[in-house]
C-alpha cells in the first residue's frame, strides 16, 4: 500500500499500564491530528452560527444596541473554545468529534483521558499557539518520538490512532462461564470504568505466557475477590467472570 504524507508522519509506540501490561500504540503524527482539529474547528463554528442566529431571533434579548445579544454570544463562543474538548475528551473517551471521524483518541498511561488530564493539556494549547498558527506545538512535537506538544508532555497524555479490528474483536471466555460461577459474583460488580478497561486490555493481551498471564493477575485478583465477596481461587479466572459479569452477561441456566 502506498504511504501518504499523514502515514509517514505517523510513529508507533510501547506504553506500560499502571498494571505493568504493555501496549503497542498507532501514535498521530501532526498531519492527522491537524485535519481533526480543522475538522472540529467546522463544527464548532457551525454550532456558534446557530447559536447566533438563535439568540438574534429570540425576542428576550433583543435590546436596541444588542448588547445581551452580543454579550450572549461571546460567552458561547468563550465556552466552545475552551470547554470544547475538555467536554467531548471526557464523555467520549478521550475524543472529539473530529478525532473520532479520523478514528483517533487522547490516552494516558494505555487509558482514556481524565476529566483532570483533559483540562490540563487544553489549557496549555493557548502556549502551543505561540507565536502565531501552532507554530511551537510542531517544534516540540517534531522533536518528541511520541509528537506530544506541551499541554500532552505536562499532563503525561498522547494522540493514537485506533485499530477498527481490535475495537470489534470480541473478549471470549474459555471456557465460558457456568451458572454457578457467575450467580456467585454480583449483577453489577463494583468497578470503576478504569477498572473494567484495564481487566479487558489484561484479557486482550493473547500472547502472554502463562506464567506471566498468573503473575499479572495475582496483582489486582486479591484486592477485588475481597471487594465483590467471593473467593479468589484461580486469579486468572477471576478477572475472566469480572468481565463477563460487569459487561451484563446473563448468568446461563443450570439445566435440569
């Protein structure tokens, strides 16, 4: 397949968990993440032209100098400049909408970004802006492997380009669940998304060995076995039944 400009820009790059799981990331180069910025740029600016001529056609503040009008206004486009990616970034898993068409996502540590790591690397983009068009963003992303800029350097987060197989692939139990073991676990076990996403980046994770597979279970199973009230027994098994229970499956019927 013939490289473009974008793809040769792009680089990729290992990441270990807080769990010392490691992950190989597609990471964005600037050309991507640029066309996704424009992208967002069409959007908002859709949305405040809305918001315009929504506020000059409502009669409550129509004044003689429109200044509510006016003042109205700049407050939405205050608000879409600074709160737009913090708000999408943090409901949407570390995407707008721009990067989710061009299928990329802001992480940190493997994860999804945080409200806080959101706010953080967003208030620093008023700096990558200096002195004028992004200009120091792409000097520092251009001398960092990883083409992080300022606000993605102090708050420890990077641009990635999700894989489309790896999203479908499914996570399959083998072998699946009995009754029994999922009736012993709660509906809706007590974990945070943090939680839940790192038991599925730990299932995902196929070519561990066995020995390593235990190993990295041994590290969190204990902590929650005590925390849903069951028996640890075999840790790897454990985080296989959390999955399945905290993704909604049915306990299956014993037959009779």
């Amino acid at each position: 397949m013939r490289e473009t400009a974008g793809d040769a820009l792009d680089n990729t790059t290992d990441v270990e968990t807080p769990e010392r799981i490691r992950f190989r990331h597609h990471v964005a180069g600037p050309a991507r993440r640029g066309l996704a910025y424009l992208l967002d740029v069409v959007v908002r600016g859709i949305v405040l032209a809305l918001t315009g001529l929504l506020v000059m056609g409502t009669s409550a503040f129509a004044t003689d100098n429109g200044k509510a009008s006016a003042g109205l206004w700049l407050l939405m486009l205050f608000v879409l400049e600074w709160g737009w990616n913090v708000l999408f970034e943090t409901f949407w898993r570390g995407q707008t909408p721009g990067k989710r068409m061009l299928r990329l996502r802001v992480v940190r540590d493997g994860y999804p970004v945080g409200f806080i790591d959101s706010v953080l690397r967003n208030l620093l983009r008023a700096a990558d802006f200096l002195p004028l068009g992004y200009l120091l963003g792409l000097l520092v992303m251009a001398g960092d492997r990883r083409f992080r800029r300022l606000g993605d350097r102090i708050a420890g987060t990077m641009v990635v380009i999700e894989s489309e197989s790896a999203a479908l692939a499914p996570v399959v139990l083998s072998p699946p669940a009995t009754a029994l073991e999922l009736a012993a676990l709660p509906h809706r076990p007590p974990l945070s998304p943090e939680e839940r996403e790192a038991i599925e980046l730990y299932l995902r994770r196929t070519n561990l060995s066995n020995e390593r597979r235990f190993e990295l279970a041994e590290l969190v199973a204990p902590a929650l076995a005590k925390r849903v009230g069951v028996r640890e027994g075999d840790p790897v098994r454990l985080l296989g039944l959390l999955h399945e229970r905290a993704r909604g499956a049915p306990a299956p019927r014993s037959p009779r």
